[in-house]
C-alpha cells in the first residue's frame, strides 16, 4: 500500500481514522531517511525565521530610537522619557548577541548535516617508525662521569689564559703543572673509601668488578670484607682460622641478605664459596636462639641442610654443628617417615645444589620434606611487614635456573632476592685441578 506524504502529515483525526481503518503501514529506510531530512529542514527554517524577525526587530528599534532622538534635537525638546530610552539601549546592546547566536546556530546546522552524511573526522594516527622507536639515547648525566676533567682550562672557562706548547700556561712551572695534572687525573677507587662514603656510582662499579646483579626489593648494603659483615667475634675468629682472607663475590652478596632474615636464591658458579655464604648466616640466627635440651630436643633442630649426595652432605657437615641436619632428601624423608626425627621448629632451610638434586630425580623427596615443615612460620606474603626469627628463612643455592627450580622457589620462598655471580655452569677460576695417576 502507497500513502502519500499529504496523508502521513495529516491531522491527528485523520491519522486516528486511518489507524482504526487499515493496518500499520512500514516505510522503507530511504523513505525514513528522507522524513527525517524533512522534519531537519523544517526545524531549521523555523529557527531561521526566528533569527530573521529578532533581528527585524532589533533594528526597527533602532531606526525608532534614531528617529525619536532626531525629532527630539529639532523641536528642541529636552524632555526624554526614560523608559523607553532605557528599552532602546537594552536593545542596542542584545543586537549583537542576538546576531552572533544566529549565526552560531546556522554553523552547527551546518556541522550537523555534514556529520550526518560525510561522518565525524577521526584524527589520524602518526605511525612511529622502528627507527624512531628503538633510537638509543646519548644522554648522559655529567655527575656519573669516571674520569674527571684534569686539564685547568676547561674547569675555569671564564678565565682567558694565555698557553704555549702543549696546553700549559704561560708563567707558570711546567713541571708543577704536570705534577697538578697527574695528581687531578687520581680517581679513589671503591676499595680505598669508608663503608659510609661509599656512594651509588661505587656501589654500582663494585657489582661490575666482581659481576653480582642483584634481582628483588630492599636489597641490603653489601659488605667488601669480613668485617663490614655484622658477624659476631666468635664467627669471625672461625673465619680466620679456616684460613679466609677474603669474602668471595657470592658471599659479598649473599650473608648481607642472610643476615637480614631474607629469603635468597643463590646463582654462582661451581667451588665459588657457596657453602659459608648460607652456613655463617645460619650459624649467626642459631647462636640467637636458645640451646636445644633433652626436654626440647624432641621438637627436631632448628635448621635443615638438604645436599644432592652424601659426599657433599658430610663436607657441609664438618662446617656446622649438632643442632642442623644436613642429609640427602631421600634418606631424610626416610627418617621422617618412619618416626626417626620430626621438624617441628625448623624455621631455617637451605637447598645447596637445588638443580643437581632435581636433574637426579629428587624434587619429590625434597617436596616431602619441605611439606614436613610446618607451615605457621612461613613468611607474609606482604612486603613491607617486617621480619622476625618466628619466620621461616629458606636459602637456594643453584648453578642454573631451571623450570622446576622456579617452581619450588615460588611455592616455598617469600620475596626472595635473585643473586646472580658470573656466568652459569662454568667453574670459577678460584678452583684447581690435580690429576693423581
């Protein structure tokens, strides 16, 4: 069925009878269009004569006003009525507004019926070249430099002064000049400053000198010597008895973090030093805690040295005492199986050789254990609460970082700091190999 436009305009009545006389009539989408384009225009002619009979009227108000003032000055009658003087000027003064707003409103129209048929504009979006995008920066900070500015004339460029030969000033000893150069050119190395004036940049040139990168939050202050390391009297005098001269990097590294009661994972190379680096820090937590007696010896010792073979066990064994078990996971999952020995108050673990023992096949035995242990002393999962002895330390010291060693380092430890020293599966130039015929 055809309905003309004359009947879809119609008056209300008739739309009425129509609705009541036939059925409900569906237009097209171009036709929708097309009504709607309609009703615009209409809209917008109205708002255009409206504009039109304002501006009409401002005017004619103003051509009054003209008139009125001039017959005024010819008849010479200086009687005004305020009033409409005060209309007058109120009009004079909305005229312009009036014009501006016209003129506003026939732009968004315009604006309106573009958007409507061309669409919005979207800003285009600048494609960033890969050149552009990994371009190094050369910045640098002048602070950071290593080597200081040795030659006087560029550390005083307001100063004009007068040179001969290769850059010295004239009138002055050349000698004494070199002297100056050589003694400016000095730069303190790290080793000879004060713990306390050792700034970020020898922090930073110490790591690199001995290769220790650090992975983790609220890493402690490194110590350079065995007497920076906060070790009691008694550990330091079975330092220098065992014959140490000096921490190796790992140990630099690692009984700072121990000592903190922080959870670590060690990475270092094979023979460079790995056992005193968890052993000194244990061995300063127990000496905290009171000595174990016949009526508490029955909750188990207080710390737990698991190694991958019985070798390395009795070697770790001749540098601890009789309150830390160090045995191999199976044959300590063994004992406690059968009732021989429990870990009640096992607050301190270490696994040396965590790979080694895992590539033998041992995680389930070291899962046993660890699962043993209770789990009231674990630590928050939180990082800014602070440490007690009430919390479990758990050490892992490993050449690599295999799946299944991350695996248990995110099930066991709490925020561990990552030290890494030198170069993974590589023997470290501190060991030396005889070959006995």
């Amino acid at each position: 069925m055809k309905i003309s436009p004359e009947e879809i305009a119609g008056s209300p009545d008739s739309a009425t009878a129509n609705c009541s006389n036939h059925k409900p009539v569906f237009l097209s989408k171009s036709r929708r269009e097309q009504l709607a384009l309609q009703r615009r225009q209409e809209e917008t002619a109205q708002r255009n004569r409206r504009s039109e009979k304002l501006l009409l009227q401002c005017r004619s108000g103003e051509n009054k006003s003209s008139s009125d003032s001039h017959r005024h000055r010819s008849s010479g009658n200086h009687d005004r009525d305020p009033k409409r003087t005060l209309g007058e000027y109120v009009k004079a003064r909305e005229r312009p507004k009036l014009e501006e707003l016209a003129e506003r409103e026939r732009e968004e129209e315009i604006e309106a019926i573009k958007e409507q048929y061309l669409g919005s504009r979207k800003p285009k979006k600048r494609v960033v070249k890969p050149s552009e995008k990994f371009r190094f920066s050369f910045d640098w900070d002048i602070t950071e430099e290593a080597i200081s500015d040795t030659n006087p004339l560029y550390q005083n460029r307001h100063e004009a002064q007068l040179l001969f030969g290769r850059g010295f000033r004239a009138g002055v000893d050349r000698r004494e000049q070199k002297k100056q150069a050589a003694e400016s050119r000095t730069v303190e190395h790290w080793s000879e400053k004060k713990l306390e004036e050792m700034t970020e940049r020898d922090w930073r040139i110490f790591r690199e000198d001995f290769d220790i990168s650090y992975k983790g939050t609220k890493v402690s202050k490194r110590m350079r010597n065995w007497r920076e390391g906060n070790l009691s009297s008694e550990l330091l005098k079975a330092v220098e008895k065992e014959g140490y001269k000096k921490p190796s990097p790992i140990q630099m590294a690692a009984i700072p973090l121990g000592l903190q009661l922080r959870d670590v994972i060690g990475i270092a190379e094979t023979g460079s030093g790995k056992t005193a680096a968890f052993v000194l820090p244990m061995l300063s937590y127990i000496s905290g805690l009171p000595p174990i007696s016949e009526e508490t010896g029955a909750n188990g010792p207080y710390a737990v040295v698991l190694a991958p073979t019985r070798e390395l066990a009795q070697q770790i064994e001749r540098k601890t005492g009789c309150e830390i078990i160090i045995a191999t996971p199976g044959r300590l999952l063994d004992c406690l199986e059968s009732r021989y020995c429990v870990l009640n108050r096992c607050s301190y673990v270490v696994l040396d050789e965590a790979d080694r023992m895992i590539d033998q096949g041992f995680e389930s035995q070291i899962v046993g254990v660890l699962d043993s242990i209770p789990s009231i002393h674990l630590k928050p999962l939180n990082k800014d609460e602070e440490l007690d002895e009430m919390h479990r330390i758990t050490h892992m010291f490993t050449a690599t970082m295999s799946p299944a060693v991350e695996r248990l380092a995110r099930k066991y430890l709490r925020n561990p700091v990552v030290v890494t020293v030198g170069t993974a599966r590589k023997a470290t130039g501190l060991v030396s190999q005889h070959v006995l015929w």
